[in-house]
C-alpha cells in the first residue's frame, strides 16, 4: 500500500512542477506579445471602402469620424453625439458602411485601437490612431 501512496505522491509532485512550468511560459509568451502590440499613437494610414459606403459615411458627417474597437466591440462618435455601439445604427446602409469602415482600420492596427476616420468622394479615407 505504501508504494502506492508514494507513486500517486511523485505522480502529483510532478504535475505541481509541469503545471508551475506551463504557467511560467504561457506568461513569457503574453509579455512578448503585448509588448509587440504596443500602440503608437499618431499613427497614420490609409484605407479604401466601396463607394456606395463612402457616400453613406460622407452624408452622415463631413468631419471625421471616431472609432473605438475592445473587446466589447466596435464603438462609433460622429460628430458631437455621444459614443455608441456599432448595433446602436439601425439603418442597414449606415451600419454596413460603418462597419465597412472599422474592417478596414482593424486591417490595419488589430484588435484594440481608437482611431479618427475621414473618407473622401472616391472612396478613400484617412486613418490617425489615437490610441
């Protein structure tokens, strides 16, 4: 009987240590990851969106438009209203172009970002991260 309270002992001792050691790694490799995703900010870019949603973006605002991606989603500002979820645009039309438009910018900076947007008449647009 006592050699199999010692084997399940080891046999325990040794997934203590497998588990500290899978611990240890998996947070090496988070730090090296976040430390790769740091944000800049004032970082530029361009995107393209259709022109039908161009036209859809430009008659909501001629100012820029700010987005905000987390984890909870995309979060939309266009002009002086307050932040909302990207759901709260009921119109089909709209939430396709915005939706279009935060595509692009996550292209381009990845999963967490808040960014300015400014399309123009053809189609293009402009991008300056914030954070």
């Amino acid at each position: 009987m006592s050699h199999i309270w010692m084997g399940v002992l080891l046999f325990l001792i040794a997934a203590l240590i497998a588990l500290i050691l899978v611990y240890y790694y998996a947070r090496q490799v988070k730090q090296r990851l976040d430390d790769d995703e740091a944000p800049v900010t004032g970082q530029r870019a361009s995107i393209r969106v259709t022109m039908e949603h161009a036209e859809r973006l430009r008659s909501l605002t001629s100012e820029p438009i700010l987005f905000k991606q987390t984890e909870e989603g995309v979060r939309v500002q266009i002009d002086d209203k307050p932040m909302l979820p990207l759901a709260a645009y009921m119109g089909q039309e709209v939430a396709a172009a915005l939706r279009e438009a935060s595509l692009r910018v996550s292209q381009a900076y990845g999963s967490r970002w808040t960014a300015l947007v400014s399309i123009a008449e053809d189609g293009s647009g402009k991008v300056q991260r914030l954070a």
